[in-house]
C-alpha cells in the first residue's frame, strides 16, 4: 500500500537523498501509521472491555500511544523541512532527531504505567472471558503491525532516517507484544490459568526496551558520532581521485541531519607544485564531493615535500618507529626544520579513541625513538585522537 501510494502521491518518489522527497515519505508514512493505530486502538479497546483483559487493554493504549508517536514523527519530518534561516544557518533538520528522542519518551512513559497496572492485575488477579472477536483483533493486529515493521523499516533505510528506524522498530515489539497476550489468552481458555497480568507485564517490558532502543539511537547523532565507514571511504576516493592531491587527514563531519552534512578535511598537495593549478584542483573536489556525497565541503591545502630525498627518508623511519609502538598509530604533516645543532621532525600523530596509552606517554616515546635516530633529532608533536571525528 505504501508503495502504490508514494508511486500516487510523491512526484519523483525514487529520489530518496532530496531532503523534499524525505519529508513526503515521512509525511506519508506518519499518517499511514496514525490511521492504523487510531483503528487497532478501538478495536483492541473493545476487545479488552468485552473480556475484561488487561493484556489487551494495555495493547491497546500502547497503539494509542503509537499514534501519538507518530503524530510527533510526522510534526518531527514538517519542523526537520524549514528552510535555514538567520537563527538557524545550517537548517532544521536536527527536529527529526528530536522529534525521535520525543517518540522514545512517550514509549517508556508508556511502558511504564503499563507496567505499574500489570503488577496490580497479578496482585489481585481477574477472570477473562475468552472471546473470539478478541482473538481476531489481536492476530489482525499482529499482520498489521508486521506490514508496518516493514514498510517503515525498508523506508527508513531508504531516506536515512532514525526516527523511522526507531518507529519499525516499536512496530516489531508490538508484534511480540500482541503475541503474548494471544498466548495468554489461549492458554486461559485451554488450560485455565490465568496470566493475563503476566501478560500485560510483559508488553510493559517489550514497550520500555523499544523505548530505550529508540532513545539511544536518537540521541546519539544529537550527541555527535563518528560517520559511517562507507561515507568515509566514499569522500577518500573521490578526494584522492584528484590529480595533485595525495594524501588526506582530519577529515571532520558535521551531521545537522539527515541530508545536511558538511565536511572539512586536509588534502596533502606537492610543496613545489602550482598553487594555482592545485586551488583549482581543491575547489573541484568540493564541488564533486558536494554533487556526489550531498554535503558541503571545505578543504585546507597541507603542502608537503614529496620530492626532497631527505625528508622523504627521515619521514619513513618515523613512520617505522611509530608502528613498532603501536600499528593503530600513523602521522600526517611530517616537516622538517634543520638548525645549527640539531634538527626539529615536526609532525601529527593519530591516536585513536580508546588507545590504552596516555597521550603524554605516546608522546614521549615517540620522542625518545626519534631522538635515538642517527643524528641529533628532535621531535614536535601534535597529537590528534582520531582522522575522522564527529561534528
């Protein structure tokens, strides 16, 4: 249904990196999502009446409460779709993410009522009145929950977007969730136990895990994390596809949501080449990464010496000296400054996150290799904690 109404609805609807297209899509499916839930509210809010099921009645405000969520989504996709303004220069698209974190709160909030009403219903348990129009309504509830799974998780995927991904995701626990109190109910009318409160329990449960899955992944790109390894290795290839760009370093992304990313990187050029020809160089690989990575880009020029013999050998014993300390380590900006009684190696060392030495202790060892080369070396040394970073 999703996809006849996108091919009905949304002009272009295979453009799935114009921000325009992602706000018809998650237009769309917010309000797919609203209809369905309003649906399986009513007819599971009845079905819990009629057989006086907590269980059932619990799934039925946690689609309530699903339909709120993405009431929120859709408001989170409209806000996301501003223009930038003076206040805002880079856009609104940071909503989504919290619009998602907003989604992800309602859920726990949700989980746990659910969970305090649970509790009760197994302190001073009820009977259940085995019914097969609550039967009905909860296996319809199961193959529509899964559809959406589906359909929001395939979406998600498509337009890159958390908050969809976080949506599937809560469709996926509400068909486990609806799965147990089917059970539950089975099991009353086949063998007369009663666990409907342990039932409801465990929707409760199922709803404050989505919840927390949900959360973590919303807050993470508002917290700032890494890019994916793909873009990453998609910028380094178009980058170092240039003619007189060899080598890169400091690549930083700034993710303001989805489909605005800007990026900043050092491009390695030859210290004896034309810097005219090299400025034009640079300006066609941010136009390039800007039409095939969808972000905006600025690259600083780090000149360095490819064609002096001495630089060159200096530059790969350090590089030898470093990898005997740890392979994780690399540098970039390797420079040599010679004076009258010694001579300073002045370079930037990558110590990745978690690395279980010390920067000062990094440091001195490099140090302390260096200064033990053939010659009277001194080392200068930058430590950086990662090349790629997040924004």
């Amino acid at each position: 249904m999703i996809t006849l109404l996108s091919k009905l609805l949304i002009r272009d609807y295979k453009n799935f990196s114009s921000p325009a297209i992602r706000l018809r899509y998650g237009v769309l499916c917010g309000a797919v999502g609203i209809c369905f839930n309003i649906l399986l509210f009513f007819g599971k809010i009845t079905a819990g009446t009629l057989t006086g099921s907590i269980g059932i009645t619990a799934d039925a405000f946690n689609n309530l409460s699903d339909a709120g969520s993405a009431s929120i989504a859709l408001l989170g996709f409209r806000l996301s779709g501003q223009k930038a303004d003076k206040e805002h220069p880079f856009g609104h698209g940071r909503f989504e993410y919290i619009a998602g974190l907003i989604v992800s709160m309602v859920i726990l909030i949700m989980g746990f009522e659910l969970a305090k009403t649970s509790v009760t219903k197994i302190i001073t348990p009820e009977p259940v009145t085995f019914s097969i129009l609550a039967i009905c309504v909860l296996g319809a509830s199961i193959l529509v929950k899964l559809y959406m799974f589906f359909y929001n998780r395939g979406i998600g995927k498509k337009i890159d977007s958390p908050t969809m991904r976080a949506t599937a995701m809560d469709s996926f626990s509400d068909v486990a969730a609806t799965s147990v109190v089917l059970i539950s109910m089975l099991l009353s009318k086949w063998t007369g136990w009663n666990i409907d409160g342990w039932a409801g329990l465990a929707v409760a449960m199922f709803i404050t895990y989505t919840g927390i899955r949900a959360a973590k992944e919303t807050v993470s790109p508002l917290l700032g994390q890494p890019p994916e390894r793909e873009f990453v290795e998609k910028i380094e290839k178009i980058v170092l596809s240039q003619d007189g760009i060899i080598g890169m370093h400091d690549l930083v992304v700034h993710n303001y949501g989805p489909g605005r990313v800007m990026v900043s990187l050092h491009a390695e050029v030859p210290a004896d080449g034309d810097m005219i020809h090299l400025h034009d160089t640079v300006d066609n690989a941010e136009k390039l990464l800007k039409r095939e990575c969808g972000c905006e880009a600025v690259i600083h020029m780090d000149p360095v010496a490819v064609n002096d013999t001495e630089t060159n050998r200096l530059r790969v014993e350090v590089q030898t000296l470093i990898a005997s300390i740890d392979a994780q380590l690399s540098l970039h900006d390797f420079r040599v400054v010679p004076g009258p009684t010694h001579t300073n190696l002045v370079f930037d060392v990558v110590v990745p996150f978690g690395f279980p030495m010390a920067d000062e202790d990094v440091r001195k060892a490099i140090s302390e290799r260096v200064h033990s080369l053939e010659g009277l070396f001194y080392a200068v040394i930058q430590i950086d904690k990662s090349s790629v970073k997040p924004g």
